[in-house]
C-alpha cells in the first residue's frame, strides 16, 4: 500500500519535497496546505492532489505521513498535534529554535511512539554517502579529523536573516549534523569564531556572515567546519575526512563533467549555484529513506534527537563567539 502525504508548506522547499514524495516508489502527495492560495495551487495542479487545510489534513483518515514545510516557529507545534493522530512526520531542520522546547516536542513523539524524521538531507548526497562508506568499511581507518567546507554563493535576504536564528542555527546546523554523523562520537566541546566581512547589514541584523568552527570529542577526534554566505564562484560544498589509513573527500559539483585542456591552460564549468541544484538526489534519497523507514517500522536515518544534537551544538557556538572561550556541550544540554 502507497504512504499517502500531505504536504504542510507549498513553498520553495514544500515543491522540492512534493516532487521527491511525487517520485518515490510507495508514495503518493493526496494533499497541500498553503496561506498562498497560488502556491497550493501550483502544487494541486503538478501532483494531482488536493488542497486542504492543516486542520483538514489533521483529520484526514487518507493522510499516513505528513511533510512539513512551514515557518520555523510552527515545525514543533504542528510535529506534537501530527503525532497525535498517528501519522509520520518528516520535518525541516530545525524543530525549534529552543532546546527546551525541542526536548519537549521530542517527549510528546516519544509517549505517542509517533514517526520522526528530521530534514539534515546532506546526509542523503550521493558523494557523502560514499564518504561515510569509506568511514563504515574501515577504508580510511579510524577517524581522526573532518574537515567541512560550505559556502553560499550570496546572502540571503535581510529579512531572512533576521528571522533565521542567526548562522549557526541556520546554515552551520546542517554542518553539526554532517561532523557528528562522520566523526562517529559526540561532541564534547566547541570553540567558534565569527565576523561580519560579507554585508554590514548582516551585523546590524544581530548575524554574522563568517564563521569557523572546531569541534572536539572525548576521544580528541576534531572536526572543522568553515561557513561564509558569499563565494562568488559558486556554491561551494566540500567534506574531507583523515583517517589514519588514508583520506576520503567529496569534492565540488560543477554544472557539468566537461573538462577543456587548452594551451591557456585548463578549463571546467562553474559550481552548481543553488543549494537545491546542488541537492536535488538528496532530497530525493531522503524522503525514500523516510518512506522505508515508516514502511519497515524502523527508526528513521536522521531522528528528532539528532535534531536536538545539532541545535545544541549550535547554541554552543553562539555562546563561544559571544563569551570567546571553549564552551562544554554539557553547558548547553544539562
């Protein structure tokens, strides 16, 4: 039988996710909720489902999983009311912008034994996946550091910016998540630097537009995460791990393959300039990852305490920038 989807958000990111529920064996978009009486349209009209209200969707016996793509502030209400009625849910990052009220979300799923799954889709790209096999099949040998590149060919709106938790809960969050997934421990202690060098309008929104990260396991594993919100030659998303056996690295992704040898010296076609371009097979591999997941009744690749783990870090990046000392993640989660 077809998981049956409704599709919470027929934005930007709500047609990605439509489209990838669209394509997956074993699912169906029935429905799409959206204020935007055009976008829920558009959608209506590219997946021949209905549209309905968030209410009516609650209520739908024809509904199995939702999706939900609304605004931030909605994510952790609309996962509590979903899990009560028994239908899955697949949820952007980031839950919430507060732990305590992450955790308390998280509890509601866990007494309604609910379907969780959080969108870290990074996870789900092809290159690093193999990167993680290489880690999974003793390849590259213990891990000792991960490296993590990811820059924005430009910043996003003022108005984002300033409703988006900042970038360390907005853009560096999917980084905390890709550093624990591929150093195999948590994390035991943060130390983050942030400036303002892209936009000063981002410094006056309360934000930082450039940031590091060193994060340190028990162990002494490390991880290094670089973000800037401006690489004028593209979108730029890179992963190194060194193990002591050996090296894997997921390199760039350009707009094609082509490379030109000429006498002038050698030519490749730009980066791919748009994260859900750059993205497209790890969305798509995500939500075929949720579906078996709810299908097998098994626990969801990225879960909500994953969610939780990374907000978390996040925080305590904030708080190494703000108080410029090494911050124990035991300060942030208790």
């Amino acid at each position: 039988m077809s998981l049956r989807f409704g599709i919470l958000g027929a934005g930007r990111i709500g047609k990605v996710h439509a489209r990838a529920v669209a394509s997956t064996p074993g699912a169906t978009v029935v429905a799409v909720a959206d204020p935007l009486a055009e976008a829920a349209r558009q959608v209506a009209r590219d997946y021949g489902c209905s549209i309905r209200s968030i209410d009516e969707i609650e209520r739908s016996e024809d509904i199995d999983a939702v999706v939900i793509c609304t605004p931030t502030d909605t994510h952790a209400e609309l996962i509590e009311r979903f899990a009560r009625r028994g239908k899955a849910v697949f949820c952007e990052k980031p839950i919430d912008l507060d732990v305590q009220r992450v955790k308390q979300c998280l509890r509601v799923v866990a007494e309604e034994g609910a379907t969780l799954m959080v969108g870290f889709n990074r996870r789900f790209d092809p290159d690093f996946m193999a990167v993680k096999a290489a880690i999974d099949d003793g390849s590259v040998g213990k891990v000792e550091m991960v490296t993590i590149t990811s820059r924005d060919p430009a910043p996003p709106p003022i108005d984002y910016i300033r409703r988006s938790g900042g970038i360390f809960r907005d853009m560096t969050i999917h980084d905390f998540d890709m550093a624990r997934w591929l150093l195999g421990e948590e994390v035991e202690t943060v130390v983050a630097a942030a400036s303002v060098l892209v936009d000063p309008e981002i410094g006056r929104a309360g934000d930082y537009d450039s940031v590091n990260v060193i994060l340190r396991t028990a162990s002494g594993r490390q991880a290094v995460i670089t973000n800037s919100r401006r690489a004028v030659y593209g979108y730029d998303q890179r992963i190194e791990v060194l193990g002591d056996r050996g090296m894997a690295a997921a390199r760039n992704t350009h707009e094609s393959n082509l490379e030109m040898a000429l006498a002038e010296g050698f030519r490749r076609p730009p980066l791919l300039n748009f994260f859900m371009t750059r993205y497209t097979a790890a969305y798509a591999n995500e939500i075929a990852a949720f579906v078996a997941a709810v299908r097998d009744g098994t626990v969801p690749p990225a879960t909500g305490d994953d969610g939780l783990k990374a907000l978390a870090l996040a925080d305590a990046a904030v708080k190494s920038v703000a108080e410029g000392r090494v911050v124990r993640l035991s300060e942030i989660v208790g």
